[in-house]
C-alpha cells in the first residue's frame, strides 16, 4: 500500500500501459483520476472500482482540458502526490523527407506538448506534497531510430530531455520527474490508429503477440504490467534519490544486436569465424 491516501493523476489510462498503471495505483490505495478520449474504456474502469477511481474526460492536446483534469483532482481531494503523463498514439508515420507540418504538429501536441503542459498545470497542486513525483512516458524510440516512425521518435527523445530540465526546474519544491521507456509492450497501440476490422485488429494482436515472444532477449512478450510496476517504483518513495532520470524497461531489446543474444540472428562475426574454421590448415 505503498500510495494509500494519495492522489494520482494518469492520462490515457482506458488503455494498455495507462490502464494497468491505474489498477496498481488503486490497488494499493491510491484515488486515481483516470483522464483518456475513451469515454466508455475510462468510465467502465471508474465503475469497476468502489469510488477509488475516478474518470475525467480528457484530450491531452488541449491545455485548457489538462488543465481542468489537474484541477479537478485537487479541487476533490486537496492536491496532487503523482502524475503519471502517459497518453499517446502512433504519431505521423511519415518519413521525414515526406511529412507535412499538421502531422508534425499533431504528433508533437499528442506527445510531447502534452507532456509538458501535464507538468505545468499539476505543479501548482503538487507543491508542499510530501514525495511528489511526476513520471513521463517516453518510449525506446528515444534510443535511436528503427522502432518508431521519425516524428513519434524525435517527441519521445524530447519526453527525455524534458524530464531532464522540469527536474532540475523543480527540484527547489521538491518535485522529483522521471521518465520510463518501454520497449516492444503488447497493448492496442499498434493497431488503434489503422483502419482495419475487428477480425484483422484480432489477427494482428495475435501476430504482435507471437512476435513480441522473440523481439528481445527476454523470452517472452513486453506486458503494460511490466511498465506500471516501473513506474510505481518511480512514483513511490522507493525511488526518493531518483529524479531526472529515465528506466528502460524493454525486456533488452535495445541492449545490443540481435546475434549477441540469439544463436538463429546472422552473425557477421561468426559467419567469418566459421569461414576461416572450414578452410584447410594454412
Ligand atoms: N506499447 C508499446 O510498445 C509502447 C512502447 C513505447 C512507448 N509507448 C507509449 O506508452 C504510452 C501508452 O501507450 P499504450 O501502449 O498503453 O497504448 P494504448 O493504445 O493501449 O493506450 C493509449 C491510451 O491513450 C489514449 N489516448 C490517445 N490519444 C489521446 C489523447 N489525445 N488524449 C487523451 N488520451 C489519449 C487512448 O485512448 C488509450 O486509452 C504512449 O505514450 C505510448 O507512446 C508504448
């Protein structure tokens, strides 16, 4: 019961990595305000709870309804202890040589703006809070290019750098800000923004599923679990002498290539190894 009597705000909480965030919060003890667009994802998770969580409806590109949200939640139960700015989509999937300013912009207000304006309007609710914390949804995507299209990328890279600066900006009243990166999760990320039917939404979770068994060295698919338990240890006085920092949590995925953990991955080095082994003695 490490939030018991806190209050805690989630964005994009009907879904995946938000949902599983506000489950353990509330599990132990937390009153959890649960923002998200999904009406009935958000309220059927609200009504599944004894009072404990509450849905806001909420769209993270709008400061004024972060704003709202914010102020809602201490205006019921007298501040707030966390924020956990987490709502997202896939963003513009255009390469860079392609993309047009309104899905650059689209993608940076969903990501990244959003994240900074979560901050904004919480602090002031969040001040003289004993062990506030503030964490960021950022993304491997942020490691380097090839998980994610370019514009998601840059956004989660400046989730990053943002958590860097609003640390250190907030430190004086005692706001730590952390940010977690996950890896290859198994949620509907991949396939809410594409048009596509239930039956073939239904396929390709299950491809995703199967895929996301072999994606990293640990041998099995990424769960929206395994990024809630990261982020409650940042939120969590466990986590007291951490801020500005960030937790990869990707199961390994972005530690090294893949041959240096699966024995199937071409190997250049051992292709040559294995060249030079089968020639006759020189
Ligand atoms: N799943 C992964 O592999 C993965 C990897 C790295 C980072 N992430 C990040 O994790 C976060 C959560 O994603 P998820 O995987 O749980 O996806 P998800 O689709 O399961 O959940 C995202 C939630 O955000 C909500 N949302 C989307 N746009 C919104 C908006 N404009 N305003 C308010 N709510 C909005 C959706 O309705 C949904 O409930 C995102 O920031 C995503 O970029 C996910």
């Amino acid at each position: 019961m490490r939030f018991s009597g806190k209050t805690v705000v989630i964005t994009g909480a009907a879904s995946g990595i938000g949902r599983a965030a506000v489950l353990l919060f509330a599990g132990e003890g937390a009153t959890v305000y649960a923002a998200d667009i999904d009406a009935a994802g958000g309220e059927a998770l609200a009504q599944s709870s004894n009072g404990a969580i509450r849905f806001q409806h909420c769209e993270v590109t709008s400061t004024e309804a972060i704003r709202a949200l914010m102020d809602r939640a201490a205006a019921e139960t007298g501040g707030i202890d966390v924020v956990f700015n987490n709502a997202g989509a896939g963003g513009d999937p255009a390469a860079i040589d392609t993309i047009e300013p309104e899905g650059w912009d689209r993608t940076m207000d969903l990501l990244l703006r959003s994240v900074a304006f979560g901050i904004r309007h919480a602090v002031p609710h969040m001040i003289g809070r004993k062990g506030a914390a503030i964490v960021n949804t950022s993304s491997v995507a942020a490691v380097g290019p090839g998980y994610a299209p370019t514009a998601y990328a840059v956004a989660k890279a400046g989730v990053l750098h943002l958590t860097k600066c609003a640390a250190t900006d907030l430190a004086r009243h005692n706001i730590r800000v952390n940010a977690v990166q996950p890896g290859f999760i198994q949620t509907n990320i991949f396939t809410a923004s594409m048009d596509m039917t239930a039956e073939t939404k239904a396929t390709a979770k299950a491809m995703l599923a199967t895929m996301g068994e072999h994606a990293q060295p640990v041998a099995r698919a990424g769960q929206a679990e395994d990024i809630a338990r990261a982020v409650a240890f940042l939120a969590s006085d466990d986590a007291a002498f951490v801020t500005g920092t960030t937790l990869l949590v990707d199961g390994g995925l972005t530690v090294g290539p893949r041959h240096s953990w699966d024995p199937e991955a071409p190997n250049m080095l051992g292709a040559l190894r294995e060249l030079a082994d089968s020639q006759a003695p020189v």
